[in-house]
C-alpha cells in the first residue's frame, strides 16, 4: 500500500471507519451462523401452533425462513467514505484541475505577447512612413533653372545643328545670364539643365559623337529610330 501523509485527526477518523466496519462483519458473521444452526437442527418456526392431526378445511400453509444473504461489495466500504480519503481526493483533484490550467494560460500568454509585438512593429511603421513620406521627384522650377533650360532650347535652335558641351560651355560664357559666375558654376548649371531636359521634359535628346561624351539635339531633329537626321548633324559627324 502506499504510504499516507495524514495529520493525526485524520488518521483517528480512519481508524473509527474501520472499526466501525469490523463490528458490522462481526455481527453479520453471529447472525448468519445462528441461521445455519437452525436450519441444520430442523428447528423452523412458524405462525401460530401446528398439528399433525387432520382436520376438516383447507390445509394452513406453513411458514419457512428463507435467509438471503447480502451482495458483498467488492470495491469501497459501506457508509460515507472517511474525512481523510474524502481530503486526499479533493486535494488530487485540485492539482489535476491546476496543471490543465496552466498550460493553455501559458500558450495564451505567449500568443498575446507576439501580437502586442506585431502590433507595436506595424505601428512604428506606420509612423515612419507618415513622418517621412518619399518625395516625388520634380523638375526644377525656378526662375534660374527655367531661364537655363530655355537658354539651351535658344541656343540649339539658333545654331542649328547638334552641340556638344564644351560648346554650349563657350556659348554661355557669353550670355548675360552667367554674368558674375566662373566656368565651374556655369558648368554646374549647364549639367543641370541638360539632365532635365533629357531625362524629365524629354525636349532634348543625346545623340552619337565621335569624341567623348554626347552631343545634345532637339527631340525633333531624330527619326523613329533615335537617329540624328543628317541636316542636324555636326561638321565632323559622318553623315549616314
């Protein structure tokens, strides 16, 4: 058997219970033995007197004692069962209920603490992006990138035919609008405008050159094939 942890009050009712079913055995085995001695002496009782003479009527029926014994239980004891087995079972049953509480708490917990910190990284996300939104890129639309971009326009129509940078270079040296400014900012400026021009507006395009770099012509000076035609081509271009 396995060995109980009781207190001492638990363990005096214990002893009671069986006590108390060792005297019920007790008396059933005094009783079941007397009905046996009677049944092996012949000694059967009945109601009333009875004679072995005849007599008119109806004969009287004669009564017999009929012993059942009791169905014997095989498992658990008669009565309510004692204070300490009735505290061992709700102890038990109370750390059974516990540990199937705890872990879906703890998968519980452990879902909600990733969705706070999902929660928390779409949040900062979303600050981000509304904090520092992504600048579309515009062209330049001052007045000085504006009277650059048209000086280039000017100059490539007056003269005609494609230009290289060194020579729209000399050209703005000696416009009004690089007044005050050295090469270095002209420069500047110029490659600004041009960018422009070729890759955002479209209104000038790159074409072939014999030397390094481009030459640099109106949209409308090139075929379907991007080609320069051949009146728009420089003196030292082949003409194709």
């Amino acid at each position: 058997m396995k060995k109980l942890n009781l207190s001492p009050e638990d363990a005096q009712d214990l002893v009671q219970g069986y006590k108390s079913d060792l005297r019920k055995l007790e008396f059933e085995v005094e009783r079941i033995k007397s009905a046996i001695e009677i049944l092996e002496k012949g000694k059967v009782s009945e109601r009333g007197e009875t004679t072995t003479s005849k007599k008119r009527g109806r004969p009287r029926k004669q009564l017999a004692i009929v012993i059942t014994p009791e169905k014997k239980t095989t498992k658990g004891k008669r009565g309510r069962p004692s204070k300490a087995k009735q505290t061992a079972k709700a102890s038990a049953k109370k750390a059974q209920g516990k540990a199937k509480a705890a872990k879906p708490k703890k998968v519980k917990t452990a879902r909600k603490a990733a969705a706070k910190k999902t929660a928390k990284a779409k949040v900062v996300k979303e600050k981000k992006k509304a904090v520092a939104p992504k600048k579309e890129r515009k062209p330049r639309t001052s007045t000085i990138a504006a009277a650059w971009d048209n000086f280039i326009l000017e100059t490539l129509k007056s003269n005609g035919k494609a230009m290289i940078k060194s020579e729209l270079l000399e050209a703005a040296k000696k416009a009004p609008l690089a007044a005050e400014m050295n090469e270095k900012q002209i420069s500047q400026r110029l490659a600004q405008s041009v960018h422009k021009l070729s890759n955002v507006t479209k209104e000038v395009v790159k074409t072939y050159h014999l030397g390094r770099g481009h030459a640099f012509a109106l949209k409308d000076w090139v075929d379907k094939n991007g080609d320069l035609l051949p009146q728009y081509q420089r003196e030292e271009s082949p003409i194709v």
